[in-house]
C-alpha cells in the first residue's frame, strides 16, 4: 500500500488534483465571505418610489415615507412603472386621488397600492415583503379610529411560477461558466498535445469552431430540456434559446482566454472567475446591496448581463439590447485577447528560433 501511495505522489497530477481542491475552497470562501459581508446593513440602497396621484393632500405622507431607510424617490407613475421593469427600483407605491380624505371617512374605499416585480433576486421579495408589512401597519396608525380599515393592494408583475423558476437564472449561469471552464481546460490539453503539428493560427480557428458548434448544440438542448421541464419562457423559446447561444459563447470565449493566456494556471482565473460571478451578477442578492467594489465589477464580468436578459426573457419583461449588446463586447473582446496573447507567442517562438539559427551559423 505504502508503494502504491508513494507512486500516486510522484505523479504531478496528483499533487495539481489536491491544489486544484484546496485552491476551489480558498477562492470561494474568500469570495464569498467579502462580498455578502454586510449585506443585510445596505438594503437601505433598494429603491422605492412612491407616486402620489393625492396632490397636496398627500404630502405629508410623502414626506413620512421618505423617512423610511430607502432611497426613497418621488417619479411620475410612467417613470416609476419603467425603472421598476429595469430593476432600477423595487417598489413602487402609490397614493391613489382622494386617499387623505378617506383616510378619516369611515365609508373608506381608497387602497394604496403596491407594485411589485417578481424578476428580482429572491433576498429582494424577502426584504420587499418587509416593509410592506411594516408601511401597512404605519399607515393603520394614521387613519382615524372611525374610519373604515385601511385597504391596500399588491399588485404582481412579471410573475414567477414557483422556486423552480426563480432559481433559472442562477443555475444557468453556474452550469453554462462550469461547462465552459471544462470544455477550455480539455480543449487546451488536446490543443498541447497535437502542439506544433499545426499553427497556432489553425490551433485558434479550430477552438473558435467548436466553441461555435458546441454552444449552438448545448444551447438547443438545454433551452428545449427547460421548457419541457415547465421554464418560464414569457418573451417566447426562439429568443429564449437565442440568448441562451450568446451567454454559452461568451462564457467559452471568456474561460478559454485565461487558458491561452495562462496556460492550465488558467484554470485558477475560471474558478476566481465563477465565484466573482455568482456573487456579482445579481442572481442571489441583488447588485445595490453589494460592496461598491463587488457592484463596479459587475459591470465587467458576463455573467452580469446574462442573468438581467435571463430574467427579461424568462419572466416577460421587455428585453433590452444592451444585455446581448454588453456579452457581444465581452466576447469579442475576449477572442481578441486570445487571438493577441497567440500572436504574441508566435512571435517569441519566431526570435527564440531565429536567435538558435545564428549560434548555429556562427
């Protein structure tokens, strides 16, 4: 047994295999553990609106809403109704015409109304639900004792049917970055392995094929799987799975970049790379409540724009072109990289042997 052991740790694999595990475990604890900390102390950075329909009647309520630990905003409904879609805020209130008055009538049938969109992180509904229940029993406390109970009405948009559903944009993310990281790290031991019997240019050109062929097969099948499990598809399957084609060939472009430019430390990057992503695309806890570091880098990572068209398309809000838009950028960018960092070594290559010819001349 002992000689069995010994053999194991003498090959290299075994020792990357147990640096592989050890450094999974650092970068996500790391990650993690600095990006959620905190978080529940910042929700004051959701946003509500609250649309008063009331005029001057009104405005001392506004002015006790605004005192609530929210950044608190007063927008015409048009406004409010469309941040609310962008995810910009995350509850609209609004003070119907003739609220006041009502308030100490006891024949009462004015309601404020809520409007909530259910294409949020889930920490968001949990937060939301919170301070309705808190407004509600403000409110109550305002009306005159004669007056009839105080009415109120929540209202739904962009429903999510079930936990299921909720959790698309999460597992999508994370099944589509691990395939990719996967698929890079065994195309990049086939691509050292056949070497120099082609050239780096022909090495590149038939990454990017697969890369092609891969995610437009995988896409099919993952889309055409989610919705015969019953995957909320509001804005329709074609641009569903359209989508789903773009966030599989930017994250492969993306993972197979830290390949070609570390080689296989390059899979350190990816697994940096998933767990930065996870945390900061909004998939969990939504971006307002995170660091300021964690929020700006965001901005710079796929997975970011890949969750909010997942949620758009997933759930029927208007799809906006800047999310494909955004990922089109990533991924050029990325098979750019690739394509410079391959040029770069072409040219090393290039001097090293030209530098070896001389001696030899000489």
């Amino acid at each position: 047994m002992k000689t069995a052991f010994r053999l194991y740790l003498k090959k290299p694999q075994t020792i990357v295999a147990i640096v592989a595990a050890l450094m999974a475990q650092i970068i996500f604890i790391v990650c993690w553990m600095t990006s959620y900390d905190g978080v529940l102390d910042r929700t004051s950075q959701l946003r509500i609106a609250v649309v008063n329909e009331d005029g001057a009647a009104a405005e001392a309520l506004v002015a006790q809403l605004k005192q609530m630990p929210f950044d608190v905003t007063t927008p015409s409904k048009a406004i409010a109704l469309r941040e609310l879609d962008e995810r910009k805020t995350h509850l609209v209130i609004t003070i119907p015409a003739r609220f006041a008055e009502s308030l100490g009538s006891p024949d009462a049938r004015k309601a404020i109304r809520y409007t909530v969109n259910q294409a949020n992180p889930q920490v968001t509904k949990g937060v939301i639900d919170s301070v309705v229940a808190k407004l509600n029993a403000q409110l109550d406390r305002l009306a005159s004792p004669d007056a009839a109970q105080l009415k109120t009405e929540m209202q739904i948009v962009h429903p999510v049917n079930g936990m299921n559903n909720q959790m698309v944009p999460m597992m999508l993310v994370l099944a589509s970055y691990v395939g990719a990281m996967l698929m890079a790290m065994n195309v990049h031991q086939a691509s050292m392995a056949i070497g120099q019997a082609i050239s780096r240019r022909q090495h590149f050109a038939v990454r990017a094929s697969l890369i092609l062929i891969a995610a437009l097969i995988i896409s099919l099948a993952g889309s055409s799987l989610m919705r015969a499990l019953g995957g909320q598809m509001e804005n329709g399957f074609g641009a569903f799975w359209l989508f789903h084609f773009l966030i599989l060939l930017t994250f492969m472009f993306f993972a197979q970049m830290f390949l070609i430019a570390l080689g296989m430390a390059g899979m350190f990057a990816n697994m940096a790379m998933l767990s930065l992503q996870l945390v900061t695309s909004g998939t969990i806890v939504p971006r307002q409540m995170l660091s300021a570091f964690y929020e700006s880098l965001g901005h710079y990572l796929p997975a970011t724009y890949a969750v909010e068209g997942l949620m758009d398309l997933g759930f029927g809000v208007p799809f906006l072109a800047q999310d494909a838009l955004a990922l089109g950028t990533i991924l050029l960018a990325s098979a750019g990289i690739s394509w410079a960092v391959l040029r770069a070594k072409d040219r090393r290559t290039e001097q090293a042997s030209g530098a070896e010819l001389s001696v030899a001349g000489s």
